[in-house]
C-alpha cells in the first residue's frame, strides 16, 4: 500500500463501516436487508478493493472467546452461542487473516487473492 490514495480509501471504508455500526444499521448476511433485533449478534461482509471485511456486533466478549476460521471461499466464527459460517464475495488468501475485537466488534480482515 505505497499509494496515499490507496490509504484514503481505506480509511474512508473503515470510516462507513463505523457509523453503519454505530447507527445499528447492519443486516445479518445470511437473511439480506432483515436488521436483526436489539441485543442480537449483527454481521456484515464488506468488500475493499484488495480486502474483505467481517464485522459482528457481540458485545460482552474478549478476542480469545472467538475461534474464527478462514478458507479461500467462507469465513466461520464459532464462540459460546454463535456459530456462524458465511460464504465469502471472493477468493481470499487465508494466511493474511487478521482478528481484532474493539468496543464489542469483531473484526476479521482477509487479502482478496491475486
């Protein structure tokens, strides 16, 4: 990522993907366009130009509670009551997957493949 505009996109997705968080507007992606309701866990897949996004809303928790696993082609997060597996938009590379959990959000970010 050597090109400034390439970092400005970038920051603008994570910057849509914040307030859609925020304003509790994200659709489960198994059922598209029904919101989940209040206090359940909420996901979204979201395409980068070079990347995809996975974001669940599960408040309450610590990064170690997720067991999160990566295939070129679906993405799976198991913890104590959520067991989701989610068909990817692309082909990912999954050796490039990076897991974080900040303010009840996880967030698992994978390199589409070349």
């Amino acid at each position: 990522m050597s090109d400034p505009d390439d970092f400005d996109r970038m920051f603008e997705e994570m910057i849509a993907m914040t307030q859609k968080l925020l304003n509790g507007t994200l659709a489960n992606a198994g059922q598209p366009g029904k919101v989940q309701p209040a206090g359940a866990d909420r996901d979204e897949i979201l395409e980068g130009k070079d990347f995809v996004t996975f974001l669940l809303d599960s408040p309450g928790r610590v990064k170690e509670d997720f067991q999160v696993d990566v295939t070129e082609e679906q993405l799976s997060v198991k913890a104590h009551g959520i067991d989701l597996r989610r068909r990817l938009p692309c082909r990912v590379d999954p050796a490039s997957v990076v897991v974080s959990y900040n303010n009840g959000i996880l967030d698992v970010r994978v390199n589409k493949k070349n």
